[in-house]
C-alpha cells in the first residue's frame, strides 16, 4: 500500500522530531553512526530523519532510534509538542 501525501503538519512535526533525536543524539554524546549500529539502521536514513530530508519516518524506525536512544515513544511526543508550541507563540 502507498503511503499518502504528508501533510504540513506531518512535515513540521517531521521537523521537530529531527531536531529532537539530534539534540538527544549529541546531548548523549553519540555520533549518528553509533546510533544507526545501535538501531539497526542506515546512518543515511539517521541523518535525513535528523536533517529533515525524511519528512514522515515510518513508526518502526522512529521506535528503533527511540530505544537506541533510551526514549520511550510518549516522552519524544510530549518533547516535540512543546517545541511546536514554543514556536507558535
């Protein structure tokens, strides 16, 4: 099944999540490629997700980052939400 056009709110959540699994990323000390091995993912598909390029990452590989990153899935929603709320204002 294909997925659908992502939307502008899909797009800047997108955004914000990059941002936050970056900041998580270099805030622990870990480079991108130890946390690709850590997920099991490519350090390409690491970095366009913290770059923006991966507008809607799949729900599976956001989980995989997340538990590389010793975050639960709720903790990174509620981060994201404040952010978009911060810029907002």
């Amino acid at each position: 099944m294909a997925r659908s056009r992502v939307s502008d709110a899909d797009r800047e959540f997108g955004q914000h999540l990059g941002e936050y699994l970056r900041d998580v990323r270099t805030s622990a000390k870990l480079s991108a490629q130890q946390v690709a091995e850590a997920s099991s993912l490519s350090i390409d598909t690491v970095r366009s997700i913290e770059t923006g390029r991966i507008k809607a990452p799949s729900f599976f590989t956001v989980a995989h980052i997340a538990s590389a990153l010793g975050l639960g899935l709720d903790q990174i929603r509620d981060a994201i939400e404040v952010r978009q709320a911060g810029r907002r204002s």
